[in-house]
C-alpha cells in the first residue's frame, strides 16, 4: 500500500505502512523502524537504527519483506525473523 504521513506527541512517527493483510504496520521515524501487530498493539520486530533519519517504509506485496530507507541505502528485510536480506546504495 502507499505510505501515509502522520505524527504522535511524545514519539515522532513520520511514514508508516500497512501489511497487504492488514494485521501488521510498519513505521518509521527518525533512526529506527518498526513492525507492530494492529490487533494487539504489540511491537513484533525493531529493526537497528541507522545513521541518519529513514525517509520512507514499506510492505512488499506479499508481505513477507519490508523495505527502509535513508537518503542513501534501500535496506529490505524479511519481515517473520527480522533478518537483512540486503543493501542498496544508489549513489555508489
């Protein structure tokens, strides 16, 4: 799905995303990101921090990985174990 914009007082979540099955978001804000289950509320997966702020989050279509970004690196993750699959650096 496409990535919405919002923001809490007290924790900053600037991009989140829907899981295709709905029972999972993924947010981010500034260096780390998260899944959390939408029935429960329950974080299920933090991924590390980064070293400079995540600009976007997202679900692949069948929601068995995510994809982070910062203004260099795509990282795309399994989404079960938390696991990095890989990197992509686009400038280098």
């Amino acid at each position: 799905g496409k990535p919405e914009e919002t923001s809490y007082v007290g924790s900053l979540i600037t991009r989140f995303d829907f899981s295709p099955d709905g029972k999972r978001v993924i947010s981010c804000g500034m260096r780390t990101a998260k899944i959390w289950n939408t029935e429960t509320s329950v974080v299920e997966l933090s991924f590390p921090p980064v070293r400079t702020s995540l600009v976007s989050v997202g679900f692949s279509p069948d929601g068995n990985s995510c994809v982070t970004s910062d203004a260099n690196t795509f990282r795309f993750w399994n989404t079960k174990n938390g696991e990095l699959i890989r990197q992509i650096r686009p400038n280098q």
